[in-house]
C-alpha cells in the first residue's frame, strides 16, 4: 500500500504530532507500506530525506517554533504525485495540511483520512487571549466539527479525544490508534551520567518532567507543588526538559516562588540517547496536563522503568486507569506534594512501580498500532463497516 501523509509539523521541529508520524512511518514500512511525509522545510532541515517531501514555509506569525507551508508548493508535484499511486491520504494536522490533504486527495481521486492530536478546545483561548474563552470553545468545536465532516475516517488518539468529536457531533467514523513504544525507547538510559553532566548529585531526590513548555501543559501547577513539596522533601528538584511559547513564564515564575535551587529547565534533548539518560536521571515524572489526547511521554518514562505521579484528564485516562507503575492524584498540590513525598521516601515502593511500569508499557507495542492503522486504511479503501478500537478494549 502506498500512503502519502502530510503534516503542518515535523522534525527537528519536537512535539507529540512529530514523534507520532514518525513513529508510525517507520512501523508501516516494517510491515511492507511505502509512506511519503509531506510536511515543512524548516531553517535546520536536512537537504534531502528519504520519503519526505519538504515545501518552503514560512515562520507563524507570534509562534517562532511553528511554520506554514506553501499551498502553491504542495500542488507543484501533483503530476509527480500522480505517477506514484497512492492508495490514500492521511493527514495528520488541522492547518494548512487539512486543507492541502482535501486538494491532494481530491486530485489523485483517493481516500482520506485524518488523525486529530489536539483538544483545541482547551489549547486556543492561551493564544488568543483577548477573546472570551466561552467563544474559543465555541468556534474550536465548529473548526473541528466541519474539518472532521470532510474526510472519510477519523482517527483519534484516545477514548476522551473520540468522545469529544462525537459530543462536537462530527459524524464521520472514528477508530481510536493511541501512537505506540518503539522498541529502542526500552533501551536503559544512563542517568547517571545525566546527572553528571549536569551536576545533581546521585543522591539528590528528582523529579522529571518531559514535553513542550506551553501553557496547556500545566507546569504551573507542578512549580506550586514543589513549594509544598520542599516543606516535606526540602532537596527535591524538579528537571524540565523541552522548550516552548510558555519557557520564560516558567523560569520567571519559579524565580518568583523561590525555586531557583529547586528547578533546572535543561531544554531540547536529542531523543535518540538524551532523553532516554533523562527520564532514567528521575526518581518520579511528574505530569499534569489537562490537554493531552493521549500523554505518549508517560509510557516514555514509564519504559525507562521509572513510575509517574499525574494527574488524570482527556488522553492520559486511556494509559493511567489501570493505576501500574503510577501514582494518579488529584489536580490539587498538597495532594500531588503529599503523593510524591511519600513515593520519594520509599525506595521498594519506587522500584516495585518501576517495574510495573515498564512491564505496562510493553503493551503499547509500535508494531501492533501500526498494525491496526494498516487495517483501517485497508477498510477505508474497500468501504467495510468500520469499528472504534480502544487500546483498552483490545
């Protein structure tokens, strides 16, 4: 089968979307499928890249991380394009890629389908602010809502995400594929030398926190924790990887609330060897977000043998509910303080959930996503009754 996929992000730009399609390309062509990405060139984009096709972009506006592609330099390879035979389009982004993905789609007379990563309900209102939040909810649901009707299958991330698309009664099938552990995620990471590098000593209790720096993600709320959290563990320190719109409020706000001792924010971390070494430095991953439609760095750490202290909300519900290798808590610091204390102070208490964790995650296999998406696209092509499949209910 051949898939062309098009996306308004990629690498090196990082986020969950860029490890999702990468993930998923490299599982599908294990299992024989040809994938060609369509997605922006950025200013440190490699020359050439086998499969992808990179389009000039340009920088989004009061967004530095983010780029717009071309809608004229998408349409140039159609004859190209059209000479490869794809079976279908898979669009994996609601901007510039939605709607080029409807013109490809359209042109080469194939399928689409879309995968929709983001509660946009709960993101847009931190970018507008001057607008009222009641009316970003209202006109992120009607985006969503008329994006979804247009395409031949949905595919969400998680339970919650599904049940928000048909709750905005988009009426378009919808199948649930969580983006899956790649095997080389359970490769032990070194963080000992982690902690080296940047010298936290061996023993120092740590927690770690991996993702954008943005505001949806709540961090806000776990640099409060820590002010309670060092009235009952006063050496804690709280390691930020990632980088993101929110990173000078998060560094601002930490020095207002007397955690410059506390907080190390260490920035991007290559994700072949880095992160792995720093989800291996922590003693616990700390997490919060209210927005994830699924929280893929949760089974990260959780495969690094290393248990988790979250909250609960949207995505994060389909990999926590069974409470192995984690901690779940309310959104409510004294509660996550007196959670992650307790989890601090007790090392057999760590290991055992460490060990829970990995074993946990080895059932979020690539290959078996991988799998599933293969399927439904083969669904897709040949008109079959089509089904939600939850990685809980499997």
């Amino acid at each position: 089968m051949r898939v062309l996929m098009i996306s308004d992000v990629y690498f090196p730009r990082i986020n969950g979307v860029s490890t999702s399609i990468q993930t998923f390309r490299r599982d599908l062509e294990r299992l024989g499928h040809e994938v060609t990405l369509i997605a922006p060139r950025y200013p440190e984009s490699a020359a050439s890249e086998e499969g992808i096709l990179r389009v000039r972009s340009r920088q989004v506006p009061r967004d530095p991380e983010d780029r717009m592609m071309s809608r004229g330099e998408i349409r140039k390879p159609l004859p190209e394009l059209r000479k490869r035979q794809y079976d279908l389009v898979h669009i994996q982004t609601p901007f510039i890629a939605h709607y080029a993905g409807l013109e490809v789609a359209r042109a080469l007379e194939i399928p689409k389908v879309e995968t929709y990563h983001t509660y946009f309900e709960e993101y847009l209102h931190h970018y507008v602010p001057l607008l009222p939040r009641a009316l970003m909810r209202f006109l992120a649901r009607r985006f969503t809502c008329s994006q979804g009707n247009r395409v031949d299958h949905l595919i969400a991330p998680s339970r919650a995400m599904r049940d928000a698309l048909m709750q905005y009664q988009v009426r378009t099938p919808i199948t649930i594929i969580p983006t899956g552990l790649e095997a080389d995620r359970f490769e032990p990471g070194d963080g000992a030398a982690f902690r080296a590098r940047f010298g936290i000593p061996a023993d120092r209790p740590v927690l770690v926190h991996v993702g954008r720096i943005a505001h949806e993600k709540n961090i806000d709320f776990l640099l409060r924790m820590m002010v309670r959290l060092r009235a009952q563990v006063p050496d804690a320190l709280l390691l930020v990887a990632g980088e993101g719109p929110a990173l000078a409020h998060c560094r601002r706000l930490a020095g207002e609330l007397g955690l410059g001792q506390h907080t190390l924010f260490v920035g991007y971390l290559d994700r072949q060897r880095e992160l792995l070494n720093c989800y291996r430095a922590g003693d616990a991953f700390v997490f919060a977000s209210r927005t994830e439609t699924q929280g893929l760095v949760l089974l990260e750490s959780m495969a690094q043998g290393v248990p988790v202290v979250s909250t609960m909300h949207m995505g994060t519900i389909d990999i926590l509910e069974t409470r192995r290798g984690c901690v779940v808590v309310e959104e409510d610091e004294e509660e996550f303080a007196a959670a992650t204390a307790d989890l601090l102070r007790n090392r057999a208490r760590r290991e055992q959930l460490g060990r829970d964790a990995r074993a946990y995650a080895a059932t979020w296999a690539a290959q078996e996503m991988a799998a599933r998406l293969a399927d439904l696209y083969r669904a897709t092509l040949d008109g079959r009754p089509r089904s939600t499949l939850a990685h809980a209910e499997s």
